[in-house]
C-alpha cells in the first residue's frame, strides 16, 4: 500500500492524533494525522468524492443576506488592501460576500444564487467554463478549502481564474484558536485543518505571497483570514531569465562588433565571459582550438592569429595574480570579460608586459 504523505510538503511521517468513530452520516472510523515536519493536520482515510458531493447537495441552506456581520468583516478586512474589478468567489452559498463587492461577480459552487448583477455557475470547482480563465482580480474562498479532498488541485484551480497580478482570500476554522470554541471543528466534513503556518506554507508552494493573514476574533467560530498576492508567476520568472539572456547576447554583439583583429591577437579572458565570446566568433575565428583546462592557451593549429589566454590566479581578496602568456608577442590584447575588477587587473597586467600592444575592452 502506498504510504500517505502530508499534502503540503510531502513528508510521509504522520503522528496519528486522534482516532474518532462518526456514525453519521456513514458508520465508520476517522484518523486526525498531523505531519511530523511542518504539523499540517489531516483526516484519513476520507470518503469518495460522490459521498461529499450528495451530502452537501441534501443539506439545507439559508440565505443570511448581506446584514450577515461575519460578510462585513471578511469584506473590511481584503478591502483595506485591494480594490478588485473582477471577483470570483468558489462555494459562494448565496452571494452574501460578493453583494458586498463592486465590479463584476462571479459565483462558482453557489447554493441558489440568482441575484441581479452577479453571474453564477452551478459547477464544481475545476468543472467551470474556459473563459472564466485569467480573469480575476480576486479569488474568495470561505470556508471551502478546509473541505476539499485534495487542497493542491484546489488552490491550483484558483490559480487557473486569476490574473497574474491577482489576489486570493482564504478563509479556513483555525486550530489555534478553538479549545473553547462552541462550534465543533472536528466535524469530519473538515479534511484539513490550518494554522497560519501549514496555510502560508500551503500558499508559498503555491506561489502565493502572504499580505495579511489573521486569526478573528470570533471566539465561537475562530478562523484564519489570509490574503495572498500571486506576485511571481511562472511567466514572470522565466521573463526575468529571458530578459537577461537578452542582456548577455546584446553585450556579446558588442564584444563582437569591437573585435577588429590586427596582426597577433591575444584574447585574455575568464571564465564564462570568455567562453561565450569565443563561442560567437565568426567561422574564420572560431576554428581555433582552445581547451579549458588549466591555462585555457588556445594554439591554432592553423597558424591562426588567434591565442587566447585564461591564465587568471585568485591570489589575494579582489586581487587576481597574472601569469604572463609565454611566448606571444601580440600587437593585440582584447580583454574578454566582464568583472570591473578582473579587466583591470587584467589591462594592467597587459600594459606591463605588452607595452607596444594596443589593449581593448571587449566588454
Ligand atoms: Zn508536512
């Protein structure tokens, strides 16, 4: 059998904390297992999806409108840091928060919602339209993650309807805060139970930045409020990465267009500086053989004009012992990298054992 792992970070050693037997609504014993590395409370074994999804559909509800203080608080607590044009709200019950809301609304997993101005899909989450995708400034979800069987397709599916720039509020019964509370949060619809650590950790996987994340002060239903930034997406990562990439090929353009080879040339470089140069220069050039091994003394089997010179000691801190290249008599030296402190060392040692030799700064 395959072992169980804690769904936040994958650890698979679980502490069994509490063993309870449920009767209702199914005869059947429930195991509170709490991860031994980040403490992320879960219930094992749990049920079959169909079992939740008919016992949730048979339960009924009240529309608690908009007067409903705890909306109030949940709605002051995301407004005082942002002001979303499109909202999304899962398990939206009858749109008591998002009545609360400005801009577009829209309803995953309502109860009955057929309120004028909000537009409301009676699916699971996961099973909504493709065009609800990238769309929202905010993602709420109140008193749902705590249910779902599978909290990394959860949050996931969050991600999949909002922005890039784009906020989620979770809202989840803390466990820190529930010795004495009247409402019994060991309810066995309750898969996951959070404290602001497992939360955060949960989000941080997830990408997600938290902005504030709170225990209410609702002592008969103490809950975590967090709200969180998807600040760095996967896009926005690899953009930085490109844009520098970008940045390389611009400066070896440079490089390139600086080196007008005259007479013997000797390239003195280092390390990858050095070794991307090399790597674009022009056919002709690039027949050179050079190695990389201890003096990287690149001899062209051609006669090529081309020597290049990697031949840089570290000796003392920010002081890089030079060994002259034996041998050579250039008329050029280009100096091929781009540690300000390196070249220099570099072009003084140059200028001292060449001294009729033209130096240039490939970088
Ligand atoms: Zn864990």
């Amino acid at each position: 059998m395959e072992r169980i792992k804690c769904a936040v970070c994958n650890h698979d050693r679980l502490d069994e904390i509490y063993k309870r037997d449920i009767l209702y609504p199914k005869e059947s014993t429930v195991t509170y297992l709490q991860c031994e590395k980040c403490g992320y409370v879960f219930i094992s074994p749990t049920f079959e999806p169909e079992f939740y999804k008919e016992y949730y559909e048979s339960i009924p509800t009240k529309d608690t409108g908009t007067n409903d203080t705890h909306y109030q608080h949940t709605y002051d607590f995301i407004s005082r840091h942002i002001e979303p044009e499109i909202t999304i709200d899962i398990g939206a019950m009858y749109g008591g928060l998002l009545k609360l809301f400005s801009g577009h609304r829209i309803a995953i997993e309502p109860a009955d919602i057929d309120t004028k101005g909000i537009q409301y899909h009676h699916c699971m989450l996961g099973e909504q339209p493709s065009y609800l995708a990238n769309i929202a400034d905010l993602v709420t979800a109140c008193h749902t993650l705590e249910h779902a069987l599978d909290i990394n397709d959860f949050i996931n599916e969050i991600r999949k309807l909002l922005k890039s720039n784009g906020h989620v509020y979770i809202e989840v019964p803390s466990c820190e805060s529930i010795t004495e509370s009247v409402g019994n949060t060991l309810y066995w619809g309750h898969i996951s139970m959070f404290s602001r650590s497992t939360l955060n950790r949960l989000m941080w996987n997830h990408g997600f930045e938290p902005i504030e994340i709170k225990i209410s002060t609702n002592k008969d239903r103490p809950q975590l409020m967090g709200l969180y930034a998807n600040k760095q997406t996967r896009q926005d990562i690899q953009g930085y990465i490109i844009d520098h990439i970008g940045f390389i090929e611009q400066s070896l353009d440079k490089a390139l267009k600086r080196f007008k080879p005259k007479g013997e040339v000797l390239i003195w470089g280092f390390g990858q500086d050095c070794m991307d140069f090399l790597s674009k220069l022009p056919e002709k050039e690039s027949k050179v053989r050079y190695t990389t091994d201890k003096h990287t003394e690149i001899q062209d089997k051609n006669k090529s004009i081309i020597k290049v010179v990697d031949k840089v000691k570290t000796g003392k801190f920010r002081k890089f012992k030079i060994e002259k290249p034996e041998g050579h008599k250039p008329d050029q030296i280009y100096i091929a990298v781009k540690n300000f402190v390196i070249a220099k060392d570099i072009q003084k040692e140059a200028k001292e054992m060449y001294p009729n030799a033209e130096i240039i700064k490939l970088y």
